[in-house]
C-alpha cells in the first residue's frame, strides 16, 4: 500500500491491491448505488467505518422527529408508559 498527496495537500492518493472478485464486488456495489466512481464509493465506506453516520432512512427519521416536536405532536415519557401499557413499578 502507498500514499500520495496531491499539491494542494487536502487529497491523498492510496493504493491498495485486493482481490479481483473483492473489486468486481465494489464495482457492482458503487454501479448499484449510483456512485459516479470506484473512488467515491471506497471515500464513502472509508468514512463509515471511521465516521459515525446516519442512513437516508435514519436522516429522514430524524427529520420528521423534528418536524413532530416543532408542531407539537409529541408526548411525556409517562403519557407514552401508559399509552403502551409500561408499568414503572
């Protein structure tokens, strides 16, 4: 495995030589989910694994979690014990 860093130095160049089943595996993983390239898709799997992130469904979760709370559809902790049937004791 080498690096390289580009002239402005915010990009480095990583080579890494893997299986040729594992790279046909990334190729049709980047293809399937619309990466423009092998480098975006191993970017982003590389970020997953060092970055906590959320998934779109996750995003949109939590985003609807914040549209509840900014419209009032919410509940106390105790009204949804009762609402579900949860006795504390």
């Amino acid at each position: 495995m080498s690096t390289e860093t580009d002239s402005n130095g915010d990009m480095v160049k990583l080579n890494v030589k893997v299986p040729k089943r594992l790279l046909e595996e990334i190729d049709e993983l980047a293809e399937e989910l619309e990466y423009t390239n092998r480098s975006e898709f191993v970017r982003e799997v590389l970020r997953d694994t060092t970055e906590p992130i959320l998934t779109p469904g996750a995003r949109e979760g939590v985003s609807e979690g914040y549209a509840d709370v900014a419209a009032g559809r919410t509940m106390s902790t105790d009204e949804a014990r009762e609402r579900l049937g949860i006795d504390t004791n």
